[in-house]
C-alpha cells in the first residue's frame, strides 16, 4: 500500500515535529542554551526533508528507529555548533569523565528508542486502520449497484462477395504429399 501526497504530507509533519521537538529538549534538558532559530529552522528542513522522502510507504520500527536515530545525532551537533556551552559530541567541556558522557549517550538514546518505538506503533496502527477502512470500503462499494453504461451498437460486418466455385478454379489439382520423382 502506497501512500498519497496528502497521507505523507501530515506523516512528514508528524515525525518532524516529533523528531525536532525532541532533539531540541533534549539539547535543553543536557544544559545546552536553547538552540538557535536558524539551527531550528535548518534542521527542521533538513528533518522534512528526509522524513518527506521515506513517508511513500509504511516503515518498520527498525527503520523508523535508524532514521531517528541518524537525525537526533545530526540535529544534536547542528544545535550544539554555536551553542557557547560547547555541548557536543565530539568535545564535552561540561563533563570531562566518562561516567557524566556514557549517561548522557545513555539518556539520548533512550529517549530515542523510546520516541522510536511510540511513532512505529503509531505509524502500525495509522497503516492498520487505513486497510481496514479500504476493505469495508471495498465492501461497501461492492453492495451498490453497477451502472448500466449504454453500449453502442454492433454493426454486422459487410458481406464478402464469394467467387464462383466453377469458373475460377476449374483446371486445378489438388494433390497431398511431394511430387513424384520423375523417370
């Protein structure tokens, strides 16, 4: 089952809106400064736009949990780039040992497993519910009388004049088999 423009358009929004909002508390909750609206509004395209080109059909939660996973990462280092706090993957002035950054990992992929899990099972039951309504759909449809579409008439084909039997064919052998040799 594929999905139509109007069907992938609100599953785009919902996981983007999802993904950001995510990304952007959880930025907050590791005591990052608010992200900036230029890294709000870059990310959030960046996120449309992948989300936009995966929503053609239904993911699995696998899928779903990679994809979200890839873009917390991305929008994580896209808000920890100007942020003055220095929260960042790659340098984590806030810590230092690696007790404080393993619970830190831990918190945001936690969050994301769990996010990921919550929009598979939304995105199963959305798929589920549509299947459903297509085959009581179908049935219903199939209960309404067809409409009798007119069809034009048929024309006879015209006549084949046929030859004479006598005339044309008149001084013709028909034999079966090759000719004999001769001697």
């Amino acid at each position: 089952m594929r999905a139509r423009l109007p069907l992938r358009l609100t599953r785009t929004a919902a996981f983007s809106a999802v993904c950001v909002t995510l990304a952007a508390l959880g930025h907050l909750a590791a005591g990052g400064s608010g992200p900036e609206p230029w890294a709000v509004a870059a990310g959030g395209a960046t996120v449309t736009a992948v989300a936009a080109a995966l929503a053609g059909r239904e993911r699995s939660a696998a899928a779903i949990g990679v994809t979200l996973s890839g873009l917390q990462l991305f929008l994580h280092e896209l808000f920890a780039f100007d942020d003055p706090s220095g929260i960042s993957l790659a340098v984590h002035a806030h810590g230092g040992r690696l007790g404080e950054n393993l619970g830190m990992i831990i918190a945001h992929l936690t969050a994301t497993l769990i996010t990921g899990w919550w929009l598979s099972r939304g995105e199963a039951a959305l798929w589920a519910l549509l299947r459903a309504t297509g085959q009581r759909l179908g049935a219903a449809l199939r209960l309404l009388p067809l409409p009798s579409i007119p069809t034009p008439p048929r024309t006879a084909p015209p006549a084949v004049a046929s030859a004479p039997v006598g005339g044309l064919l008149r001084h013709t052998v028909s034999r079966r088999g090759p000719p004999l040799p001769a001697v």
